[in-house]
C-alpha cells in the first residue's frame, strides 16, 4: 500500500496525549493498512524507527437525529475507522504530537 494513502491524520484525545509522553503516538489509518504498512509508512513520511504497531478499529457511534413530529427521529451512523498506536524510539517523536501545548495546573 502507498505510504500516502496509509495515515489519514493523528488523533489528539486526551487519552492520545496522556500516550505521547510514553512515546506513543496515535494515528487515523486506512482500514485496509496492515501494521507492517502503517510501520513503513510512518518511517518513509516522518523519518523516524517505528519499535511496535498496535492497531484498532473503532466503531461509529449511532446517533438519532429528531427530525420534524410527522416523520419521527432518524438513525444515523457514523462511518467506522481504524487506528494505529505507533511507538517509537526514545528521544523521536512525531511532528504532530509537538504541537500540542503542555498544561499547568491552576488553581488552589
């Protein structure tokens, strides 16, 4: 599979930033990418040593949207996707991940 078409964007949950200090780095992935093209992708596009893939694909949520009272709630689906928990070498990191700011505690 071509690299480009592998990784279709990074997540930035907290749970993926809580990761990114671990060296960890969550990414959107095409369904049909194997680990083994998800670890040659993200060699190729960043230039860093990928040490393991980790991959899941995350169900769309159903939601009912309310329509008008004559024709009652609609169900909609969000499509499903998949998702890559890329680790890397100590001291790598992705330029994606760098851009979120570090938070201080306030308060107290």
């Amino acid at each position: 599979m071509r690299a480009d078409l592998v990784i279709l964007g990074s997540i930035l949950s907290e749970k993926a930033v809580t990761l990114s200090t671990q060296n960890v780095f969550t990414l959107k992935v095409a369904k049909k990418a194997t680990k083994a093209d998800v670890s040659k992708a993200v060699k190729s596009v960043f230039g860093v040593d990928v040490l393991d893939v980790n991959t899941s694909i995350v169900r769309g949520r159903v939601a009912r949207k309310a329509r008008s009272k004559k024709a009652g709630p609609v169900t909609v689906k969000a499509p499903n996707y998949k998702k890559a928990y890329v680790r890397l070498k100590d001291g790598q990191t992705l330029p994606v991940a760098s851009s979120v700011p570090e938070t201080t505690e306030q308060g107290k």
